[in-house]
C-alpha cells in the first residue's frame, strides 16, 4: 500500500510551514502565485489526497471553522496568538476541517458589525481567539446560531464554552517562586480588569502575597496597557513606584520584556537589582536578551481542546461544556536572583 501523504511531507520538501501548505491547496490568499503553483504542483507529483476526501471517504463530516481574533491581537510582536492561531490551524486539518480567519477591527467591535465569515454562512462554527467584548459576543449570539467555543479567555457568563489556561495557579506558583528565592517586596505589572485571564494572574498574585503576610502596595501595580483597547503602550505605560519592590510578576513574557527595558532604562540591572517573571513561554525573537523564569502555556493543547470541543458541538456530540482549564508548568531562566531575607 502506498505511503499517505500529509501536508507535513510537502510542507517539508518545500521548506515552509503546513499552514501556508494547506492556504495554497484551499486556494486561500497570503502568498505569491508562484510560490502557490509551485505548492500543488508538488503536491500532485508526490500524490496527495486531501484529507477531506479521505474523511468523507470513510463518512465523516468535514467542517469549515473560523477563526475571529481582535486586531488589537495580530500587532508585529503579538506572536503568542499568531502562533496559537496556526496550532488550531493544523490541529483542524488533521481532523479533515479547514479553517477561515478574519481579524475583527475596533471599528467592527464598537459598531457590532457581524463577522462577514458568519454573515456569508461561510463556516460551521467559530473559535473566538484572545478576547472580543461581551456585547460583541452577545450580539453575534443573537443574530446567528453559530456555534462558538472561546480560547485563551472566558467572560463566565454561565452559558459559554471556552478553553483557558490556568492563570490564577500560574500566577499564584510564580509569585511563591519569588517568595522562596528571598523576595518578600513583590510588584505586579498588569493592567487589572482589561482581560480576565490579566485579572486572574493578579488575583493568584495577591493570593500568594496574603498567604506570606504581606499584603499589596498600590504603587506596586503597573499598568501595561489601555484598559478600554487592550493596546499595550511602552510610553503610556511601565511607570516605575519611588520605592522599588525587589521584584515583578509581569502579566506575559512581553510585558516582561518591556519592563526589563524600562528598568535597565532608569539604571536598574535585571536580576542583580530587580527580579523579574513573565507567563506564556512566548516571545518575539530578539525583544529580550534574557531567558525569562515564566510560566509555560500548553497552547496546543488548548488549541487541541477547542477544535474538538467545536466539532463535537456543531456535529450534535457530546463535548465537555463550560470553562475548560488546560494547566501549565513553571520554567526557571535568568531574570531572578536568590536574595537574603
């Protein structure tokens, strides 16, 4: 019997990513003619089926899945979502679906524009990547029966499905990691209550101050973005408290990042003078030349959990419902100093 080509194979003699593969065989945009006649080219010669012809094949159903991600998400050094975009990309090939994405605009948001991949009835449900505002949320409820699964954020109105990590553990493992190396004046860097999952690392961040017996300094909470947008802002922002604690829990590793800039602007070193941890376990290459003590998020894994939960939910399944919680692992670098107490 033949070998089974996958879209890896290709993607591989070709030298690019299976995403950009599986956009030239679905006729999808984001690439040069050539480089899209050169993919299905290939892809003849070495014999490729399609998977949705091989599923369909065996009777199972193939689904169209959208992807809605916030413009506010998809700026140059927001890779953590690119990348996580590009997992539930692949993870819904390998189950025979593709997938449709469209960046929603803070103009569409505010005006509650319908979404055109669900206007178009161009998909069978959605993966709501990052955050999008309640209203919004809601108004795409009202006016469409899509079947929708939200990843990387929940607003816990009760009736929702989404897939998140378990922030308020991360931040709450983080900020005791701090404790046990010596630090006992610790800061957060955040803007609270501008996503949930920033609100939930600082509630585990606060958790672990008041179970140590030191309770939050106001000056010691940094905002890192507008609280209405979600935009991150270097200049706006990162305002560095008279008294100095001897360390920050940063929100992500590109807040992390910015902060380890600030300080070593106003004559700080990292971590000789000032301890610093992140979240994620992703940054943009090049925006920090430590490797940052964080919190790993298994993003595919979430990936994972949303497109099946999805396809189980448009096929009429039994899926697991509610707030899915994915944990992660703490990852010791560079950017803390033991320190005497």
């Amino acid at each position: 019997m033949a070998k089974l080509v996958r879209l890896k194979d290709i993607a591989d003699r070709i030298g690019v990513s299976t995403v950009t593969v599986s956009k030239a065989l679905s006729g999808q945009k984001g690439m040069s003619e050539e480089l899209r006649n050169k993919i299905n080219v290939l892809a003849d010669e070495m014999g490729y089926v399609p998977s949705v012809s091989r599923k369909m094949g065996n009777t199972v159903k193939s689904y169209t899945l959208g992807v809605l991600i916030s413009e506010a998400f998809m700026s140059e050094y927001s890779s953590f979502y690119n990348r996580m975009h590009q997992q539930v990309s692949q993870i819904a090939m390998d189950k025979g679906c593709f997938t449709m994405l469209e960046v929603v605009s803070a103009e569409n948001e505010k005006k509650k524009v319908l979404p055109r991949i669900i206007s178009d009835n161009k998909v069978d449900g959605v993966i709501v990547i990052g955050r999008l505002s309640e209203d919004y949320l809601n108004m795409i409820k009202e006016e469409s029966n899509t079947p929708m699964i939200y990843l990387d954020f929940c607003n816990h109105s009760g009736d929702e499905d989404a897939v998140v990590s378990d922030s308020y553990h991360g931040a709450y493992v983080l900020t005791n990691h701090l404790f046990n190396m010596g630090h006992r004046y610790i800061g957060f860097v955040g803007t609270i209550l501008a996503s949930g999952t920033i609100t939930d690392r600082y509630l585990g961040y606060t958790k672990s101050l008041l179970e140590h017996g030191h309770p939050f300094v106001r000056d010691w909470i940094i905002p890192d973005r507008d609280l209405k947008t979600g935009e991150m802002d270097y200049d706006r922002f990162f305002v560095l408290p008279e008294d100095m604690p001897s360390a920050f829990v940063c929100t992500c590793d590109l807040t992390a990042s910015m902060m380890i800039k600030r300080l070593r602007e106003n004559g700080y070193k990292v971590p000789e003078d000032v301890s610093v941890v992140g979240y994620d376990n992703y940054l943009f290459p090049g925006l920090c030349d430590l490797k940052l003590t964080t919190f790993g998020v298994d993003s595919y894994e979430m990936g994972r959990n949303a497109v099946i939960n999805l396809i189980r939910k448009i096929s009429g399944e039994r899926y697991r419902q509610g707030v899915t919680i994915i944990e992660g692992h703490m990852i010791e670098g560079e950017s803390v100093k033991r320190i005497d107490p």
